[in-house]
C-alpha cells in the first residue's frame, strides 16, 4: 500500500544516496490527513537541509511537502522526544457536501447540538486506559493515555473538535468522536461514556468516524520528558 512515509523514504533514499530509517511523530489511518507531521532519520550525507527540503518538494509537491527542514541534535526523534500531539476532526453539517472540501471533512447534513458533545467527552479529560477507543495494538501494549484537552466549536455549519493527547491509539480520536456524535444524536447518554472508558472493551465504542475529517495538526516538543512511546 502507497503511503506518506513511503514515498517520503523512497525520496529521501534518492537524494541521500542511502538507505534511512524514518521516525514520525504520529501515524494515521488510511484516508487520515497531516498538517504538522515531524519526521525525523540519520544520514551521513553532508547536503545541507535546505538542499534536501528542495529536492524531495521538487518532486512530491504539492501531494506531500516538507514546509520546514532543519539539522537536529543526535539524541532527538521525532516520535519519543514529542510531548503532546494535537488533532483536528471537522464535520460539514450543511445539508450539502461542498466538493473543494469534501476529502477533508465529514460530511454529516442535520443539527448537531455542542453541549451533549460537550458533556460527554467531560468523563474522558484525565489519564485512563482508553482500550474501547481504540484498535488494540497488542500483547503487552499499554492502551493507556493521557487526554490533556478537547475542545468542541461551530463555525456557521462546520463543527471543529480538536484533541490534545500526550500519544494516541490506533483509531482513537475517530472512536471518540463517532461516540461524541452519536450522544448529540441521541442514540447514547452523554454520561454513558464514563461507563464505555471504564468497560475496557472496544465492543462498548461502536461508533467510528469516517477518516476523513480527521488531520493532525501539531506535535508538541518540550515539558515533561517522554521515556516511551506513551
């Protein structure tokens, strides 16, 4: 399968001159978008940042490009160094889908009210095992984060929930908001969500968001030390 980090590698390759191995802050569904994405890989090349960024947009652009490149220390990595990640999930409500936006939003016509959103997402801000949220990503394998911040806003007929998380799971932050949509539906209890977290059990969160409303904005770097992947 054709992906980011593939055909950035495979570019990086070609203008290194050698084989890489690519660390990224955050990885995402199919169908998932990126606007802040870090990566970070050793080279023994000498070409400078600026030269490398060039090289790989002159060929990827405007399907994929690199909007910052810079040297770092030795000991950084884009992915365990990251102390928060940020996402952004935007649903169109307008009762018709707008084509210029459409492979970036949900496209879900009808009233969705804010505060029973609101509400049931209040249970979940805190540190919990987040394991019906989620696609579990194995033996042995926390499903444990630590959910800093949600905020649910509306612009005319676009909904905006943005997530801030020390890490996510696999399909979390869609599990989240097909449960958040479906408590402003009506079809659960905004309070039943305390109970789904504590179920521990993906089949208590049926709801899955489509992919594509979903965009990781921002990695935090600074803070709290990360020593994993948590």
């Amino acid at each position: 399968m054709r992906t980011v980090e593939g055909v950035l590698t495979d570019r990086l390759e070609d203008v290194l001159g050698e084989r890489i191995t690519m660390s990224v802050a955050g990885r995402t569904d199919a169908g998932v978008h990126a606007a802040g994405q870090v990566a970070s890989f050793l080279t023994s090349s000498g070409l400078a940042a600026s030269r490398i960024q060039a090289a790989v947009n002159a060929t990827l652009s405007p399907e994929v490009v690199v909007r910052e490149a810079a040297d770092a220390a030795s000991w950084f990595d884009a992915r365990f160094s990251a102390s928060a990640r940020i996402y952004r999930y935007v649903i169109d409500t307008a009762p018709v889908a707008d084509p210029f936006t459409g492979r970036f939003v949900w496209h879900r016509p009808g009233p969705l009210p804010l505060e029973p959103m609101r509400a049931a997402v209040r249970p979940l801000i805190g540190e919990h095992d987040f394991a019906s949220f989620c696609r579990h990503p194995g033996p042995g394998k926390s499903t444990v984060r630590r959910l800093e911040r949600v905020t649910v806003r509306r612009e005319r007929d676009v909904v905006s929930l943005v997530f801030r998380a020390n890490a996510f799971l696999h399909q979390m932050v869609r599990s989240l908001v097909g449960t958040l949509v479906a408590a402003a539906d009506g079809r659960i209890e905004p309070e039943s969500t305390d109970r789904i977290l504590a179920a521990r059990s993906r089949s208590a969160a049926k709801y899955l968001a489509p992919a594509a409303g979903l965009v990781l904005e921002r990695v935090v770097y600074g803070g709290r030390a990360m020593s994993g992947p948590g």
